[in-house]
C-alpha cells in the first residue's frame, strides 16, 4: 500500500470502474469490494439507507451478483489500478468461504476478508462472528489452502476480543474492526420502523469511539496487523485508530458526505501530523498510545 487508506467493504465496491476510481482519483491506498455470497443476491426492499443525525442506517441486505459473475467480470477491472485489491467474503458456513475464496485467488485478488460481522443478515456476518469458535473454524477452514492473505472482519459483541484471539490462532494475517452497529429508526409519524429490515447497521461518526475502544482492545491481545473501520472522517480520526492499535483504516460513511477526496484529505493531514510530531513514519505510531 503507498497509503494506510482503504475503501471499506460495501462503499462503491460493486463494480470494477467504481474501484479505479477511489484509487486512481480518491487516491484510496487498497480496496476492499463488496461482500460476495455464493448466489446473487437481491437485498432488501425500499427504504434500505437512511441519513440521520449522528450519521447512516443501512440494511442493504448484501445484495451482490454472486461471487463469479463479480470474479469474472469486475475484478479484472478493478485490478487494473495497481493497488491491492481485497475481496470481501459473505458465507454462512466454512466451506461457502472456502469456495469463494479459492476462487477469489484463483481470479488474481491480493487477500479475502471474512465479513464476520455484518449485524443485519441473518445466520451470516455477526451470528458468526459473535461465536469465537465459529470464527476459528472458519478462518482455519480458509487457511488450510489459500496462499494470500485473510483478513478477518469482526462486528460489536461482548466476544470481540475473544473472537479476535480465536481468529489469530487459526492463522487469520490481520484483524479488522469494527462492522456498522445494530440499529433502528422509526418514523414517529406512521409510528413504524423505516428501513424495510426494520433493523439496520449504523454508520459514521456516532460509531467511531466504539471502534476505537475495539481496536484498543484487541491490540493489546494480539500480534497480527489491525485495520480499524468506523466513522473516520478526517484525518484527525484516523490518527485516533492508529495510536489505538490500527496499521491501517477504512473509510466507508464519509464518502457520501465528503467524496472521493476524503482519501487524499486524511494522507495529507496524516502527513503533516508525522512531520510536526518528528515521527518519519506511520509504523512510528501505531499503538503508541499503549506505550506512553
């Protein structure tokens, strides 16, 4: 990576040209794509996203076109920018990762990431990876045979540093956290839920001091590589993550808000930081809260 910044899973990762772009002009550092599931999927009706206050509602139901039309047909794509491109897995047992992932190798992508922690999915994402020995069995199902790297993604529970350990036992390369939180929204009006889900995951900065407690915590528990995700929105918040614990971040949320530049913004004010602190490096930062 020329730069600790990642597209997160489920924001503009749905087609190949999409992925050019937050590299090539975004100036994103990796991406991950959308999360990919043995068959398409649709996702859930109308209203699915929802603005409020503190930042976004989703319950988009991980609509995707199923794992090999996206192999075959926007990963070439999206491989074309030169930088490391992550595919994001959804699967609601061992061997749905395992196939999914052999075939994500196989079409040339440069690491998987297991999304344990989707909160809105039933039997997928977070029921998983709530389960710190179901998320040793999978990743160790997945590590058994890929040669490039698993990253694996885990979701708010009272198990996440359990899960985390779980994970790194079973040979997973790098840790990310968190996923959106458990939500809802009602509509005082016609006093129902919004979202067609009625549940949804939240988003942007009401979620980013939880992710920083989580990447805190799990630093401390770990060896691997941490990624921290969850309401990054300048600079100043990626810093946060990364005295957490963090190597690198993912920005989801804030680019609806603040576009493809938001990339670009948080490197520059990452590098200034460096520069005013006397720090020559990212790597001079990570987990230095721990240290002091």
């Amino acid at each position: 990576m020329e730069n600790p910044t990642m597209l997160a899973s489920g924001i503009l990762g749905s087609s190949g040209s999409m992925i050019r772009r937050v590299v090539e002009e975004g100036g994103a550092g990796a991406a991950v794509t959308k999360s990919l599931t043995i068959a398409p999927r649709e996702g859930y009706s109308t209203p699915c996203l929802i603005a409020v206050k503190e930042g976004f509602i989703n319950a988009m139901g991980l609509p995707n076109p199923g794992y090999k039309n996206f192999l075959d047909h926007e990963l070439p794509e999206a491989l074309k920018c030169g930088a490391p491109i992550i595919v994001s897995i959804a699967g609601s047992s061992s061997s749905e990762f395992r196939e999914i992932a052999a075939y994500a190798e196989k079409r040339g992508a440069h690491a998987v990431e297991l999304n344990l922690s989707c909160p809105h999915v039933a039997k997928m994402g977070l029921d998983i990876g709530a389960d710190p020995e179901a998320v040793y069995d999978v990743v160790k199902e997945v590590k058994s045979f890929l040669k490039i790297p698993v990253y694996v993604k885990l979701g708010l529970s009272d198990k996440i540093v359990e899960a985390a350990c779980k994970a790194e036992k079973a040979g997973a390369d790098a840790i990310v956290a968190i996923n959106t939180v458990k939500a809802m929204a009602i509509d005082i009006y016609s006093k129902k839920p919004i979202l067609s889900a009625k549940y949804g995951g939240l988003s942007g900065p009401a979620v980013h001091h939880i992710a920083v407690r989580c990447i805190y915590d799990i630093y401390e528990a770990v060896s691997v590589p941490l990624i921290g995700v969850g309401g990054v929105e300048d600079w100043k918040t990626a810093v946060e993550l990364i005295l957490a614990g963090a190597s690198a971040v993912q920005i989801g949320s804030a680019i609806a808000v603040k576009g493809l530049k938001i990339f670009k913004e948080v490197c520059l004010g990452l590098k200034e930081y460096l520069k005013l602190n006397g720090f020559s490096s990212v790597k001079d930062i990570v987990g230095l809260s721990h240290k002091l």
